[in-house]
C-alpha cells in the first residue's frame, strides 16, 4: 500500500464478502454482515448494483466477474473460519491476532471469539479508516484491541508487548492476503517474530499463493501500488513453517474449499493458486 492510503486490496475483500453476503456466491448460508459496513461510497454503489442485478436476474460478464469474487471470498472466508473455531474449540486459544487485518469483521460475527482477547494488526493508515466505521457495527464478541503497526519504524514484537498480547497463552495467528506481499525473507523475519510469541498449542493460519497472478492481475495490482510480489509451493511453505517450529497440519486450496463449503458449486478453477496452510505449535 502506498503511505498514508488505506488498502486497495482489503477493500476489494470486504467487497467480495459483502458481495457473497447478499448471496452472490455458491456458499450456502455464508454470512458477513460487517462487510458492507467497511465499503466506500463507490463500493456501496457497486454492492447495490449487484443487488438490483439478482433481484432482475440479469447477467453478463460484469455480473460473473462479481460472483467469481464473491465465491473466491466466501470460500476463502469460510476455511479460515473454521480453523479459528478449531484453534479456540478444541486447543483452547485464548487470543487471536489478525496481522494485516483490513477491514476483517470476526470479532464481530464468531460467537466462539466469546472471552477471546483480539489484536487486530494493521497500517495506521487501513486500521484509521475501518476505526470510523466500527460504530455502524453490532457490539463485538471478542474483545478487540487495535494494533497500529507502521513496520518501518517499529517491530510486531513491541507493537503487541504494548498492546498486552501474552506470549505464555496459546495464540491463534491469522495471515491472511498479505505474504504474497512480501519478499521471502520479509515473510521469514515475521514468521520467526510469531514463532517467539507462540506458546505451545498455538495455531498459525497462512494464506499464500502457489504461483503469482497473470500479467493483467499483476498489472492492476502494481498500478494500485500493492503489487504481488511472492509465492511458496506446499513444500516450501511448510519448510518455512517446520524452520520457525510450526509443523503443518493442513494444507488446502481453493478446489478443496470449493467442494468443502460449495458443493463444488463455484466456478473458480482459475483461483486454484491460492492456498491455506494450517500448522500448531
């Protein structure tokens, strides 16, 4: 992202999740009301429009386009989801951070975030904007703790000793859409930051991309300034996680959401570069 601009690309998301929301995508039940809550007046427009377009049954290929995101959204949403609730419910987390957290809406809609202590990690800059847009949300579930990062100046480490984040308590880690935004090494240093601050039985949820987007994606992204500029195989996202103490306990990607949570509904074959790695501690 460019300075002091909030995130191009978390709004994109917030857009696909409010677009699967009104019930665009091919996931049945998905559910984010927060998302719509986190749109700019142009994604507001663009939301409506696709809400008159299901209402007309009309189509097209700006219509498809919409529900290709929605379902990558929706899928992608939900598989996190439940790696969350297996974190807390069954290994019994008791705080979760989100590093890059956008305009992420858990806290607000994951009745297992009950009694949960949420950090939610981001630029000053994104994290100013969704800050305005919290009050227009239900009360929140998980109690939520804001952790403005700027990276150039100051450490994850510090930024969630400040914050309260207890390192001797199991944690779960959310990294989702933003490795594919940093070099090899960048991910690395951050990943040996998280291992120091995992206690045993906590969970790492990554979302990486197996290969890099084609020309015209990479394009729009580099002209946004938030270019992708990285991407791991299974393989080597797991020696990564096995190198900073995390081993690996599952690895899925977008066809196995897709018949998971879609029935194997969505059209989203073109997707199938994006991936979540599940490890414990």
């Amino acid at each position: 992202m460019k300075g002091d601009r909030p995130s191009r690309t978390a709004h994109l998301v917030a857009l696909g999740r409010a677009m699967a929301d009104i019930g665009l995508s091919h996931v049945p039940g998905f559910s984010d009301p927060t998302a719509r809550s986190f749109l700019s007046e142009k994604g507001r427009k663009s939301l409506a429009g696709t809400e008159r377009a299901i209402q007309e049954k009309k189509g097209g290929y700006r219509f498809e386009m919409a529900r290709l995101m929605a379902d990558m959204m929706a899928l992608r949403t939900s598989a996190i989801d439940m790696a969350v609730r297996d974190a807390i419910t069954t290994l019994g987390a008791t705080q979760l951070v989100i590093l890059g957290a956008g305009y992420d809406g858990r806290a607000w809609r994951l009745r297992e975030l009950a009694g949960v202590k949420v950090f939610e990690v981001d630029h000053p800059a994104t994290q100013g904007s969704k800050r305005t847009a919290v009050p227009q949300l239900p009360p929140e579930i998980g109690s939520v703790t804001f952790v403005s990062v700027d990276f150039e100046r100051e450490q994850l480490s510090t930024a969630l000793d400040r914050s309260g984040h207890d390192p001797s308590s199991p944690t779960c880690w959310i990294w989702e859409g933003v490795v594919m935004y940093l070099t090899h090494e960048a991910m690395r240093a951050t990943l040996t930051g998280i291992a120091a601050r995992s206690a045993p039985g906590s969970t790492l949820i990554v979302n990486y991309h197996t290969v890099r987007r084609g020309w015209f994606a990479q394009l729009m992204f580099r002209l946004i300034g938030e270019p992708q500029i990285s991407s791991w195989s299974p393989e080597e996202m797991a020696a990564d996680m096995r190198a900073a103490g995390y081993a690996v306990q599952e690895d899925s990607g977008m066809l196995d959401w897709n018949s998971r949570f879609a029935n194997g509904a969505a059209n989203v074959a073109r997707a199938s570069y994006m991936r979540i790695a599940v490890a414990r501690k």
